[in-house]
C-alpha cells in the first residue's frame, strides 16, 4: 500500500525558473512531512521539513506549501540552478513519541533536471 | 567526521553468500534505522533500534535478515543465502528521539549487488 504518492516523477526546469513537486497522502496520523535530495551514489540528505501546525515554510530557495485538509504538500524550488539537479523525495511519519517510531514513509522520487 | 558511516560501500556477492554490513550513527543518537532502496524507488522501512532494543521490523525483512545493535551504538545488518532479488541500496539513517524532532540523518549506503 502505497501511503505517499508523489509527482511528477520527472522535471525538466530551465536555470532560474521555479521547481515544483507534489506529494499526497492517506494516513491522517503523519505529522511529520520532510523532503529529501538525494545526489546519484549518496544518502537522501534533509532540505527541508514540516509539521501540520503550519501552512507554509520557507528556508532559502526552497519552500513547503501544506494543505491539511487535502493531505497533500508540495516543495517549490525558487530560482532553480543546475546544481539542484537531484532526486527528490516527500516522505511522512507518525509521532515521536517512546513507543512510536518514527520512521520514515518515502514517496517514489521526482528526478529534477535543472538545464543550465 | 561526525556524520552517519556505512561500511562497505559496495559488495558484490554470489547467490547464496551471507554478507554483513556496518553502520555506525551519529554519537549521541539513540534511534537507528534500515532503509533498503532499490533503483528508482524511495527508501523503504526494514527495521529501527531505540538504543539497543529492537523496537520494529518491516514485513519486508524476511526471515533471512537479522539486524543487532548490541551495545546500543553501532549496528549490523545481515542476509543469509542472499537472492539476487536483495540486490538494492541499504541505507542506515540516524536520529535523537526528542520533542517534536524526527530529523534522520542517512548514510552513503551500502550498495549490494548478488550475481
């Protein structure tokens, strides 16, 4: 059962323009919405994450738009360069609490190309 | 480097071998986590330690898979009699249980190949 959905699965952005990928999910106990880039050969690293408390964040060139009531989230990518060329995933987890993991439920990827 | 550490970086193995991979955390994180990635695809859960009890495993580590932690910092994954269908990335990621903080840290992974 796939609870992330995530797309486009590919992106093709001109330098400078804006980047945009979309996640959805089901389960309505995620409280925890980060995004992963991930370079070819290399772990995912985190860029960015939310919590349902808030509709938007923002760090630098990269921004999470969250829609509770639609379970869906988005990462936008401003002034996109070549070197944000990438795999990126949505991912989602529930609690952190003692006896709750924490652990991580990943979308399928979107792999950006950000042509120079 | 104070970062999450995987060891060995690629192995190639025949069908059948048992191997065993390392994972060393970040020093102060008490959580631990396996993630296979296969080509494509988005990391998937396998299993977690909390200190050096294993609290969860996925339904997709068979019974051929054993992961330990035993003095709560370092751990290993093992597969025995490895299918080429093992084939994939496995991923360790790291975190320090605190409020309202789920921040993983992964590793470079282990990339195994079965031939």
């Amino acid at each position: 059962q796939q609870q992330v959905k995530q797309s486009p699965q590919s992106l093709i952005v001109q330098k400078g323009g804006i980047s945009i990928i979309n996640c959805a999910y089901e389960n309505t106990a995620f409280d925890y919405f980060p995004w992963y880039q991930q370079f070819p050969g290399k772990g995912p690293a985190l860029l960015i994450a939310i919590r349902p408390d808030v509709s938007e964040k923002k760090e630098g060139r990269f921004t999470i738009s969250f829609n509770k009531s639609a379970k869906q989230f988005s990462l936008h990518i401003m002034d996109s360069q070549p070197g944000d060329s990438a795999t990126y995933f949505c991912a989602a987890s529930k609690g952190n609490g003692e006896t709750s993991g924490s652990r991580l439920t990943f979308g399928e990827g979107t792999q950006l190309t950000v042509n120079p | 480097d104070t970062g999450v550490s995987q060891d060995p970086r690629h192995k190639i193995t025949k069908r059948g071998q048992n191997v065993t991979f390392r994972c060393d955390p970040i020093s102060e994180h008490n959580r631990l986590y396996w993630y296979r990635q296969t080509l494509g695809q988005g990391p998937e859960f396998l299993t977690y330690f909390q200190n050096e009890a294993q609290l969860e495993k996925s339904r997709l580590l068979s019974d051929r898979f054993s992961a330990e932690r035993p003095k709560g910092s370092f751990s290993t994954l093992e597969i025995q009699r490895t299918e080429q269908g093992d084939s994939a990335m496995y991923l360790c990621a790291s975190s320090l249980v605190r409020a309202r903080n789920t921040e993983a840290f992964f590793g470079q992974g282990t990339r195994l190949t079965v031939v």
